[in-house]
C-alpha cells in the first residue's frame, strides 16, 4: 500500500490523539488480513481452482472458500474470487510477498512509534 505515510522517518511527531493513527492501523491490518488469504490461496491453486469450479455460482464459490478446508473469511474469499487468472504466475506471489513485507513493515514502524511515545508519556 504505497499511500502509507513515513512520518516517523520525516520527523514529524506522531500524535496518538488522531483519528487517522487509528485510521491507519485498523486499514492495515485489513490489508494484512486480505493478503494472508490471497498469498494461502496462491499456495493451494489447484484446491482452490477445484473448490471454485465445482461452485454452481459465485455465491456457492464464496461458501466453499469460506468452509474447509481454507476457512478463509468472507473478504478473504471476495478477494481471492476477484483476482485475475494471471494472478497464479508466479511473479504475481512475489508481488503479494513483497507487498505483505511493506505493510508488515509499516505496522511495525507504527507500532514502535505508538511504543515510544506511550513510553515517553509514562515514564518522562
């Protein structure tokens, strides 16, 4: 997710009080949760293909996703039935993994940040 601000890099003093913080948090570990599924699915493409094909409809497809064996969530299932069919190329699992690192990165960056500040807050 490239719309991630660095404010911490820039400087800036992350203010705890903002709605966006939250905003932003919440935002990624939706992302995060999505990715999770979609990067589980590409790992199981041929499960998944059957699951899908066998469905009368994308309702039953979204059910099947949902149950055993993947379990997957409900926006975890819409993502994985709205992903292309070149999704399964190989290149396109390194662009889920790399993009998987830049938000997990940027959760950790906000963590620590929000650890920093609390701790300064705390502890003076």
């Amino acid at each position: 997710m490239a719309g991630f601000s660095t404010a911490h890099d820039s400087g800036v003093v992350l203010d705890l009080t903002t709605p966006q913080l939250s905003s932003e948090l919440a935002e990624i570990e939706r992302r995060l949760h999505v990715l999770r599924g979609l990067l589980d699915a590409h790992g199981r493409l041929s499960e998944v293909s059957d699951a899908v094909r066998l469905a009368h409809s994308r309702g039953e497809a979204l059910v099947a996703l949902q149950n055993d064996p993947f379990s997957y969530s409900r926006e975890q299932a819409e993502a994985v039935l709205d992903m292309p069919f070149s999704w399964q190329a190989a290149d396109e699992a390194e662009r889920l993994r790399s993009e998987w690192d830049l938000v997990a990165a940027r959760r950790a960056s906000l963590r620590e940040q929000v650890t920093e500040v609390l701790a300064l807050h705390w502890f003076g």
